[in-house]
C-alpha cells in the first residue's frame, strides 16, 4: 500500500478529463491535478517552450511527494516527456504510450486519424506509437485548434462548433478512417457532437486507456493507495471566473476537492 497521491498536469483545465477517467478506474487513490491555465494552451507554443512548461509542472507534482506524474497534456506527452524522462526520477506515464496499442485495435480497417493541437500533431508522435504497434496502420492527421477554445466556453453543442469540427473531420473521412483518436484532453467534451457528424466512427479517448495502463502500473509495482475517501488538491495557475466554470464543466459531479492557486514562475 502506498497512500501517496497520483499526480496529473495538464496546459490547463482539459486533464480534468483524465483525472475522471482515473477516479473512474481507481476510485481509492488521491490526486494532485496542476493546471496551467495562466498559459493555456500549450498547443501552438514552441517546442522549446513546451519543454521548459512541462518541466516546471512536473517539478512541482515532484515536489508534493507524488508517486507517478501522468502528463495528461497530449501535447507535453508529444515533445516533452523523453527529456523529463531523463531529468526526473519519478515514474511518468505519457496518454501516447499507454494508448497506441488500444487505437489499432479499435481499427478493422487499420485507417485511424488522428484530431489533435498544432504542436502534438507536428511532433509525429501518435504516428510513431502507431506504427510501432502495428507498421502495416495507416495513419492521417488534423490539427485543429479552434476546439480548444470553443470547449473553454462550454460549446460542446454550439452551431459554430459542429461547423468547425466538420471542417476538421472532412479530410480524414475522405481518406476512409473507421477510428478517430481524440489527441487533446478537450475532445472528450465534444465526443456526442462527433457522433452525430459520424455515427459509425470508433472514437478512442486516451483518458481511458490511460487511466487502465496507469491502474496496472500501481498493481504490478504494489503501490496502490487503498484510500476510502480520497481528499484530492487541484492547483491552477490563474483561476479566473473563466477556470471556476470550466471547473464545473469539467469536473462535474467530482467530490472532496480542495482548489488553490499557484504561481510556477517563482
């Protein structure tokens, strides 16, 4: 038994998304979730810049006395986490690694997009995973930006957004994907606009498999925490009125919370 918490980062409020998925899976376990929301998003960032977010985020998590960091952020799992890796001692788990395998079994086809932020999406690395899990797969990539955004104001059911998203989706539907992985932790939200756009696509949502990959994880290295009524701590960088609603849109029906604000910059 190992009562330290889990903790999770994110460019800001998106890995809420994963940090549910986790709870789901591993209901006795607390978390430390850091959300960089004085800086969001990290997407269209450089890689320079990503790296030294990422390292500033993981640093503090290490810091709490944490017994894994999951870099829920799809865009720090891109560039940042082999140099980490190397400048952190604490076990990290990326949403790529633990999720490439689960996308080419939801394939038949072996045809899977890819919906991710600029900088995830430039990285290559879902391509990478992908085809190391199966070199046979074809793979086909969107950048879309935009969402971030329109899921930052709640319009997960807007006009605008199914638009938008139908943009985005047109050019990997044209290539006959029958699997659509949702490369940023705010596509999640969207999944019920996605659907309607594209009934029969499979979506994989990392969130997931991330959540099952980190719950094997704890159960091989014998650290599960065994905690009846977890008190988790989710730590923002600028938590606006804007980060307040996203909160309770993100973290819904989430209980034994207690938020405060940080500044990594010091």
């Amino acid at each position: 038994m190992d009562k330290r918490p889990i903790g999770v980062f994110d460019s800001g409020i998106g890995g809420l998304t994963v940090v549910k998925e986790i709870l789901r899976v591993l209901p006795e376990e607390r978390i430390i979730y850091l959300g960089d929301t004085a800086r969001v998003p990290w997407g269209t960032r450089s890689k320079k810049i990503i790296a030294l977010f990422s390292q500033q985020a993981a640093s503090f998590l290490v810091e709490k006395r944490v017994k894994i960091v999951v870099v829920a952020c799809h865009t720090a799992s891109s560039v940042a986490l082999p140099d980490l890796r190397k400048r952190l001692k604490t076990p990290l788990l990326g949403v790529i690694e633990s999720s490439a395998k689960a996308a080419i079994e939801a394939s038949k086809s072996k045809r899977i997009g890819i919906m991710g932020t600029s900088a995830t999406i430039r990285s290559g690395a879902w391509e990478m995973a992908l085809r190391k899990e199966d070199p046979k797969v074809k793979v086909f990539s969107i950048a879309a930006p935009l969402l971030v955004s329109l899921v930052e104001e709640g319009w997960f059911n807007h006009p605008s957004t199914a638009m938008i998203l139908k943009e985005y989706l047109s050019p990997l539907l044209k290539k006959k994907i029958d699997a659509l992985i949702l490369a940023c932790t705010h596509y999640p939200l969207l999944v019920s606009l996605i659907k309607k756009v594209s009934p029969d696509l499979v979506l994989v949502n990392p969130g997931r498999t991330t959540a099952l990959a980190l719950r094997q994880f704890l159960k091989k290295e014998n650290l599960q925490g065994k905690i009846k009524q977890p008190l988790h701590c989710f730590y923002f960088t600028d938590f606006s009125l804007q980060t307040k609603r996203n909160l309770e849109r993100f973290a819904d029906r989430l209980k034994n919370v207690k938020i405060k604000e940080i500044d990594l910059e010091k």
